[in-house]
C-alpha cells in the first residue's frame, strides 16, 4: 500500500467545502478490449501515451476476484443482464431495482463500441426514471477540468462550444459521437457530470520515476493511497496480452512494473475522484455511476479495490460482454467474479465511425505525425501508408499532432473519401483515401490462413 501524497500538502478537497462542484485537467488512459491496439501498450511504455488492454477471451475466465463467485461461471446471453450472484436475467428497470442500495457503479467500456455507449445510456436513463438522484463520473476529464463541466451540465455551451471550450480531443480522442446521447441526456435532465482522472504527465511521472519520483504539487493531487500489492490484479494486467505476443519480449521487467504502477494510480485516482464528488455533491440517496475502460473495472480489481477500504457503502459493477471475442470466438460464459452485472452484447465487426488506423509518434519524436504503426485491415494499410510516412494534410487540414487528425477524422464518415498529403523519404506525395469497412468474413479467412 503506497502513500503518494506523504509529505505532500493536503489534497483540494479538504479546504473548499463551499464550492459547488471540485475545479477540475485531464489524462485518459484508453483501456479497450480490442487486439488491433495492443501495439499502443509498447508506444505507452516509451512515450508519453496512455496504456491500452487488449482482450482475448482468456480474460473472461479467470479465477480471481471475489472468493464466493471466481470457481464458477455465468452465462452471457445476447441484450440479457446477467445478475452474477444468483444467476438470473434480468431487464433493464429489474437491474436498477437491484442498485437500490449501491451508492457508486462503475460501467466499464470499449471506448469505440456504441453497444457499451447504449448499455451506459440505459442505466442511466433508468435511474434517473426511478427519481433516484444520479451523478455521472468521467475517465475523460480530470477534475482539474470541472468549471466547463458545470457550464455544459447549466446549458450555458452549445455542443460545439463544450467539444471545443473543454478540450475533447486533447483530453480523450476517441470521437464525441459515441458519447454523445449520455452527455445530452445529462445536460437535459440537470445530471451533474464530473471529472475524475487526474492529469496526464503525473501518472506518466509514476509510470517512469515511482511514487518517489512525483513533486510536492503532483502529490497533492494524488488519492491517498495506492495499492500496488495484489498478486491477482499482476494476474490479470499480464493476461491482456497473449505469451506469444512480442511485446512481452519487447517490454523489460522493470517497465511492466512502471506500467502497472500506473495503471494502478488510475484506478486509485478514478475511484477516489468519484467518492469524493458523491460524498461532497450527492445526498444521501445518490448513486455516482462512472462511466471508464472495462480495464479498470473487471473483478473489482482495479477503482473498486482501491477504495473499496474507505468507503462507507456498496459498490457495484457492470461491464457489458461481446458474444464473440476479439479472435472472433463465441463467448458463451463467463467468470461469475468478472463483475456484478454482465450484460449481452452483438460481436462490434467495425467502429461505428472511421479511424486512420495509425499510430503516430507524438511528442516523443522530432516528427510529431511520423506513422510507427499501420493496423491490419485499416483503412491507412489499404491506401499504401508505411511506417516512416509523416502525415501533413487530411483534405488541405494541417496535421501537426494526433490531435489535430482525431479532430479532422471526426467530420467523415463510412463511405466518404478524402485526400492525404504525406511525406515520404523527404518527398511529398498524396493519394487517396476511402474510407470502407472490411467484411467480417473477410477477417475470418485471414485469421484461418
């Protein structure tokens, strides 16, 4: 158990009893469930990146967590809520029945699949129906972010304001789209949303330097406490990545430690950041449900088992499960330890809306927009795009960073096309882009090969 705020100045909420909400300035750490982007767990470990999970289905029978439920498994049925307690299926408004006494439920996500946006949506709204006081806590904003949260939750921002005034892109990336039928509900319904991440370059100074590495101002924005001692959570960080995959040849022993010090201080920090908000804004029927990668909520092992020690009520967890896994297995059970709530969704075949399919250098390299790696299948990949291209125009856009082509990517959609400017062993070049799904079956006959 580690104290990273030893010697520090006490944390922000300890003196601002009379403000309304917690200031908030944020890091996002992209834990998804998908293969495609395991190579962003090696570019986290060397640059100032956010780590990535990917899972298989191995992920989803483990025998950890809680004690009463991991020698066992639940079955996973399609638009079902399994109760992995007793076993029963459950709707929608019979699920929310059950939460009448949790006061904080984390959702876990995949943060490109709008079946775990509509699965977030639907316990929300059915909270709110039921009267019951609800706050919403979110992966992508640090609390040091809060103020432009609070004018989005008051109407004062148009969308295009808030995705602007607040830093979408520079603090999440993923698109504003699949979160957006959960942001409207809340500004519509007076949900109060807040920020629970902490900033970005003091989870990276954990990851590089320690707990003892972080100054006196970073460590007062640290949660008390972060627990880096559970052999089961080592367990299940490892189990993301496959023993044949080169990166665990790639990463040392000593950055798989820093790795899971971080990922450890997001979990912490999250958790922590939520209890906070609930315990200074909600009375005393309010449910915080927090809405962050199914990475940091399966078998209560990541938010839940930090805070679970000093928190004083029931938390509960629900993570929406593919029917099929990422290599394209059906997935007919589950650990009963895997979460509270399981619920059923269809296998995602493609993104709801295009992406490149690069990952790019970012600040770690003199060539912010040099490609270090083209996914398969990708739309990059079927254009001709290599690694070692510097991207510099998306449709006479300049492209300067990761940022700036999340921005431009978000205005296309399947189907349309746009026109790339590159550079390539110091000669520039353009060519076409189409931006078009691959059919699944044409997945399956690659993997069979």
């Amino acid at each position: 158990m580690t104290s990273p705020r030893s010697g520090a100045v006490r944390r922000r909420h300890e003196g601002d009893a009379h403000r309304r909400r917690i200031d908030c300035d944020r890091s996002s750490n992209h834990l998804t469930m998908r293969p495609t982007l395991k190579f962003a767990v090696l570019v986290a470990v060397f640059a100032p990146a956010n780590v990535a999970l990917a899972a298989g289905s191995g992920v989803f029978d483990l025998e950890i967590g809680d004690s009463e439920r991991k020698g066992r498994q639940v079955q996973v049925v399609l638009d079902g809520i399994t109760d992995t307690v007793s076993g029963e299926l459950l709707t929608p408004r019979e699920l929310v029945e059950r939460l009448a006494d949790t006061r904080v439920l984390l959702i876990g996500e995949d943060h490109t699949d709008m079946d775990f946006h509509r699965v977030q949506a639907r316990v929300l709204e059915e909270l709110h129906r039921t009267g019951r006081e609800v706050m919403i806590g979110l992966e992508m904003y640090p609390y040091t972010r809060q103020a432009v949260l609070d004018e989005w939750s008051d109407g004062s921002l148009t969308e295009e304001e808030f995705v602007e005034s607040s830093g979408w892109y520079e603090n999440w990336g993923y698109r504003w789209d699949y979160y957006r039928r959960i942001f409207l509900f809340a500004r519509d319904n007076g949900i109060p949303m807040f920020g629970v991440n902490i900033p970005r370059d003091h989870v990276r100074t954990v990851r590089t330097k320690g707990f003892e590495g972080l100054s006196a101002e970073q460590a007062a924005h640290m949660p008390e406490t972060v627990n880096t001692d559970s052999d089961e959570h080592r367990q299940l960080f490892r189990a993301y990545f496959a023993e044949d995959d080169a990166l665990h040849a790639a990463i040392s022993d000593e950055q798989w430690e820093g790795m899971f010090r971080a990922q450890c201080t997001w979990d912490a920090a999250m958790g922590w950041n939520a209890q906070m908000a609930l315990e200074r804004h909600g009375g005393d029927d309010a449910i915080m449900v927090v809405l962050i990668g199914a990475g940091h909520v399966t078998y209560g092992l990541g938010a839940e088992r930090q805070i679970a020690h000093a928190f004083d009520g029931r938390i509960s967890s629900l993570v929406p499960v593919p029917i099929r896994d990422g290599d394209n297995q059906p997935v007919h059970e589950v650990r009963a330890s895997y979460a509270d709530f399981i619920w059923g969704v269809p296998p995602e075949t493609a993104p709801m809306y295009p992406s490149l399919g690069v990952s790019l250098m970012g600040a770690v390299g003199s060539s912010p927009t040099s490609v270090i790696q083209v996914s398969d299948d990708s739309v990059a990949q079927r254009a001709g795009i290599r690694v070692g291209d510097v991207l510099l125009q998306l449709d006479q856009s300049e492209l300067d960073s990761s940022v700036a082509l999340n921005k431009r990517m978000a205005g296309y959609d399947w189907g349309d096309s746009a026109v790339l400017q590159f550079e390539r062993d110091g000669e520039v070049r353009t060519l076409y882009l189409h931006f078009r799904r691959v059919p699944p079956e044409t997945h399956n006959e690659r993997e069979r090969e």
